[in-house]
C-alpha cells in the first residue's frame, strides 16, 4: 500500500551513489531536513532519462530546497554509469532487493503490448522535515516531472 500525505514516510537503510562515492544512508539519518524520494523503473531508458537530464536541467531552481534522491531497482554500478554519462548532480539510491520500492508502494503490475510483468511506477515523494509526507505524485510523466516538484518545492 502506497504512504499518503500526513503518514510517516517509510524508514529505509540504503546504498547511495554520489557521483562517483558510495555512502550508505537511512531516511531516519536525515530527519530535520526536507526530502525527495523521486522513484524511476530503469537507469538508461529513454523515459527515464527525460526525467533524469530534465532534473539536472533545471538544478539551480530546485537545488538547496530538499535533498533529492533518484530511486530504482538498478545496481550500484549501474548508477555510477548513469550519474557519469548523464552529468547528474544529485545521488541515487541502488534499491536491488526492492525493500523501498515495496515500502513505497510503487513496485507493482505493469502491462506493454498486452505482456504483464512487475516494475517500477514512477512516483515522487516529498517528505517533510518531521519525517511526514507532505506530496505523492503518483505516475508522473518524465516531460513534466520536473515543474511539478519544482511547484511543491517552492
């Protein structure tokens, strides 16, 4: 089940890739500061590298009024490559056994060309500085992801 606005944002324990630095990191550590959970299916895809670039894009607007964290179900390695290739400015965390994207509610069934299958769907969380979620953005567009967090943000 997907957290709403008003409940306490699931607590994870994850790897973090930061340019080219790992640091492991858990939401609880990061209480008192505002935070973006943005949840992506796949590095390197074309959607989701709309989404990414168009972040990247327009950083100076949205940069220093949360801290912002891409999530996928992608490997460590697989982030490095996608931070270097694509000039990303924020981390991303490696969720490989999928305890977030769970946590979050937005691991579910998916369809393309009547083929069913489990994925990603892409969702953003703003969680404010009391740990509560202040916005979901539920299956966000990568074209228009971007102004609709820098709105919630401010």
């Amino acid at each position: 089940m997907k957290p709403q606005v008003g409940d306490i944002a699931p607590d994870f324990h994850a790897t973090v890739v930061d340019g080219d630095r790992e640091i492991q990191i858990s939401l609880s550590e990061l209480r008192g500061e505002r935070v973006v959970l943005f949840f992506y299916p796949k590095d390197n895809t074309p959607g989701c590298t709309i989404q990414a670039c168009s972040l990247r894009e327009h950083w100076s607007e949205i940069q220093g009024k949360a801290r912002i964290f891409g999530v996928s179900a992608d490997s460590v390695a697989s982030h490095r490559k996608f931070i270097s290739k694509k000039r990303l400015p924020y981390p991303l965390i490696a969720d490989e056994d999928k305890q977030i994207v769970i946590a979050y509610g937005v691991w579910v069934q998916k369809s393309m060309m009547g083929k069913k299958f489990m994925g990603i769907e892409r969702s953003t969380f703003v969680i404010g500085v009391d740990g509560k979620i202040e916005a979901v953005l539920e299956k966000v567009s990568p074209l228009s992801h971007t102004e609709q967090l820098a709105r919630i943000l401010g």
